[in-house]
C-alpha cells in the first residue's frame, strides 16, 4: 500500500519519498505545499506529528487512488 499526505492543499506538488524514522524540517509559508509519499505494508500504520509554529498546517493522508 502507498500512502501519500500533503500538507496543506493545493492541485500541483512533487512528491518526495519518506521513509520510517525520517525527520522533516521545513518552513511553510501561508498557502505553500509539502507533499510526502511513504510505502506501508500490511497491517502498518502511520504515526506522526507537525509541530505547528507560524501557520496554521492541515495534514491530509490519502490512499493510493488518492482518497482521504
């Protein structure tokens, strides 16, 4: 299973793959996107957390044909 999650919206982004354990520091600015794509397997889950700080952040997972 692929799962990829955007944060914030917005129609164009380029993915970027993340691995378990990875750490993603990054600056959004209002209506910028930050788009991630992880691989799960069976019976795997995702656990994570923003550290909201300047903007407010909208954190949206999605399945492999890209429904919420």
């Amino acid at each position: 299973m692929s799962v990829s999650f955007a944060l914030a919206q917005d129609a164009k982004t380029n993915h970027k793959f993340i691995a378990e354990g990875d750490e993603i520091a990054r600056v959004l600015s209002t209506g910028s996107v930050h788009t991630y794509q992880l691989e799960l397997g069976e019976a795997q889950y995702v656990f994570g957390k923003v550290d909201q700080q300047t903007v407010d952040v909208v954190v949206t997972i999605k399945n492999p044909e890209g429904k919420v």
